[in-house]
C-alpha cells in the first residue's frame, strides 16, 4: 500500500476541478507568507513593514488574495449543497441545511477550536504567572486576529443556501446587486457621513465575491454571447483593476489592500468597493491562467503535493503567526540581534527567519494536524435552525476573539463587537458553544 496522500490522489475523480484544490492551498500560503514579510518586530514591539516602506504597499495588490479563497469557496459550497439536496429523502430541506453547516465547517472548526482552547490556556496560565509584558503580550494579542478570516467563512456557509437560490434565478444580476449595495454603501459613507453603515461592507463586499464561486461552478464566469471565454475572463480580470486603480487614484481610498496601522480609511476594515474590484481582477487573473496549471496538475507528483498540502492548509494558517512570533521570541531571548525593519542588515537575515518560521510551522502542523481530518458525517437528518444558531453564535465568538485576543484576560481587557463589549472568555463561551451546536444538529441516523 501507498501513503494515505498517494492514495487520495490515485483515487481522484477525473471529474474534480484540481485547479480550485491548487487556489485553496495557494491562497492560503500567500497570507501566511505576507504576514511573515510584513511583521517588523524591534524589542519595542511589533510593526507593519508596508508602513515603515510605503513604496512598498502596491505588493498588497498581489498578495492580498482573500478575494481568491473566498471566490473558490463559493465554487465548493454550490456542489456540495447540491450534491446533498440531489442525496436528500422526501421532505424539507431543512436537515440538509443542518448536514451542510456541520459538513462545510467540520474540517474548519475543528482544528479552530483546539488552536482556541490551546491558546486560551496558555494565555491564562502566562499571565497567572505574571508574565503577559513586551513581545509576549504583543503575541497574545496578535495570534486570534486571523481568525476575523473564520468568522467571514462561516458567514457565506450560513448564506450559501439563499444566495444561491438568488445565483439560479437571476445568475450575474445577483453578483450585480450584492455590488451594488457594496457601492451604495460607500457612497453613504463617504459622500453623505451616514455612521456604521459602512459594516454592512462586510456581507455585501465578500457575499459578492462568494457569488463569483457560484458562477464559476456553473461554468458561466466566462460564458456569454458575442466573446470567447477567455476574452471574457481578460475583460473581467482588465476591468476590474482599471475600476480599483480609478478607485485608488480619484477617490477616498488608499493605495494599500491591506489593514495600515494608524489610518483612517481601510480598505479592509471594513471593506470597500476598491477591495471588491481588486477581489475582480484577481479572479480573473487566477482563471486565464486555468488550463496551464490544469496541464501541471495532471502530474502525478505535482498533484500528490496539492493534496497533501490541502490536509493541512488550515492547521498551518491557524498557527503561522504563532510560528513567526515564535521565531522572533527567540531571538530576543537568545540576544540575537534585531536590525531595524527595511535596513540592509534586516533584508539580509530575512530568509534565515522565514526558514526558521516555516520549519517552526511544520512543527505546529505535524502536532496539531490531525484535528483537520475529515471525521465521518451523517447526512440528510438534522434540525435547519439550530444549526442556524450553531453558525450565528460560532460567527459571533470567532469575530470576537479576533478583535479582543487573549491579553489582558484577567483585567477583563474588552473590544466592541456590532456596538457590544465582549471579552475573551465570553468570545470563547460563544464559540464553543457554537461549534456544539452545529455539530449536534447535523447528526442523524444518515448515510454515510
């Protein structure tokens, strides 16, 4: 017998779209590789690169590919949905709902909840001990905020049913309303100063680029009378960026695709229709470049790679941050020098820190990897709305805990989440009883 990676891979169906495995696993690798570049930590505390170079914040527009994680999770959740609806008795769709929720987040929250609870742990016993201070704190803090990425994922699981419904009836005209209250939104905003509505960017602008996964799943991102697909692909990929430089160039947004500490517009925080016409063009960048990387797939080798980096992908973007302040927690303990960010001496030991940083990631991985497994799943029984409740308390805690971190755990430290006051323990509360809930409602006496 093979390995179980040479396994699953011979065992591919010839039908799978191996391109979307190799964009899941790209994506993500992009993230974990601009947050490692980005961080500028001094024994005075953490930094943002982008910000002591700005010449250097147009590399934002190609590292930052949420858009194409998230444009590939529609693509997903469209077949699996589907494929549970076509699986379903007679009846309501209700209980497919639930076995969808608990499928779709089984191999996310998992693994999320163990990086929680590892985390929380060590978090209170660091700060019974009476530690918590200078780069520590500054890990405790920092090592949940990736988890905002969890929270808008379990936001489109939750929708993928009604969106969908949308994307069958109406096709790219409901891809064209989720753009447009994005647009709306920020005319409000910025034109006319309506306060908080700019949140409700964060459904409008990343539900539209989800509906981009529907499209994709139904062959129609490129189809249309009068152009070829690729033509059509190039018009989507061309303008889109000529419409997020325009948005750049002429009006309120800056030139960064990513969070800048201190500014007062962000492009992602919440996002913005700048951040959704990047979101255009790197969709339409990745799918011209489809049938190359179809012909590399087909290699066996190359395939076996993309499989087995996927069985581990989230465990990996989980722990990355606690790799990298790992690495420099070291340094410091170990009075290895630490050249000031974007100097010469800084650009030289670089390399030497993201190899340390990936072989610390690896480490991480092989320990806490199994969690990701996919464990069996029963299906087409299950209770729709306590599932419903399962994702909203899930989606609540995740954000939560994004915002607030683990410092200041026994000072009751607190951040605002949606105009409340929410702490780490009440994050965690909520997330776990969350995961719970939808783990219970789509259980039943299924198939397999």
């Amino acid at each position: 017998m093979g390995s179980p990676v040479r396994v699953l891979a011979e065992a591919t169906p010839v039908t799978r779209d191996r391109y979307v495995d190799l964009l899941r696993v790209a994506s993500l690798a992009a993230v974990v590789l601009g947050h490692w570049l980005m961080a500028a930590v001094t024994p005075d505390g953490v930094g943002n690169l982008l910000a002591v170079v700005p010449a250097l914040q147009p590399l934002t527009w190609l590292l930052q590919v949420m858009p194409v994680f998230f444009f590939v999770g529609g693509f997903a959740h469209a077949l699996s949905y589907r494929s549970l609806l076509r699986k379903r008795p007679e009846g309501s769709t209700d209980s497919v709902y639930a076995a969808f929720l608990r499928a779709r987040l089984q191999r996310l929250l998992r693994p999320t909840m163990v990086f929680v609870l590892v985390w929380g742990a060590a978090a209170l016993l660091i700060q019974l001990l009476g530690g918590g201070g200078g780069l520590t704190g500054v890990t405790l803090r920092l090592v949940t905020q990736p988890l905002w990425f969890i929270g808008i994922y379990l936001a489109m699981v939750a929708f993928t049913p009604p969106l969908l419904r949308l994307h069958e009836r109406y096709g790219w005209g409901a891809f064209a309303g989720l753009a447009g209250a994005a647009a709306a939104v920020d005319v409000l905003r910025f034109a006319a100063g309506v306060p908080y509505v700019e949140f409700l960017n964060f459904a409008f602008v990343w539900l539209a680029v989800h509906q981009l996964g529907f499209l994709r799943a139904d062959g129609r991102l490129g189809v249309g009378p009068g152009l070829s697909a690729l033509r059509r692909t190039a018009l989507l990929a061309g303008g889109g960026l000529v419409a997020a430089v325009a948005l750049v160039a002429f009006g309120p947004y800056p030139l960064s695709m990513v969070g800048m500490p201190g500014e007062k517009v962000s492009n992602m925080a919440p996002p913005t229709l700048a951040l959704l016409c990047h979101g255009l063009w790197l969709v339409g960048a990745v799918e011209l470049l489809r049938a190359p990387a179809a012909r590399l797939l087909a290699r066996p080798r190359a395939w076996r790679t993309v499989v087995a980096a996927n069985g581990v992908a989230m465990t990996a973007f989980l722990w990355h941050l606690t790799a990298m302040l790992g690495v420099y927690g070291a340094m410091l303990a170990l009075d290895v020098p630490l050249p000031e960010p974007a100097t010469a001496a800084w650009w030289a030991q670089t390399p030497l820190r993201l190899a340390v940083a990936a072989a610390l990631a690896a480490v991480l991985v092989a320990a806490f990897r199994t969690f990701e497994r996919p464990a069996p799943t029963a299906v087409l029984q299950g209770h729709g709305p306590l599932a419903a409740l399962g994702a909203a308390l899930t989606l609540l805690g995740v954000l939560g805990l994004s915002m607030v971190g683990f410092a200041g755990l026994l000072e009751g430290r607190t951040a605002l989440l949606i105009a409340i006051p929410v702490t780490a323990p009440a994050a965690v509360a909520m997330t776990l009883c969350g995961w719970l809930l939808v783990e219970r409602a789509g259980r039943g006496r299924g198939v397999r």
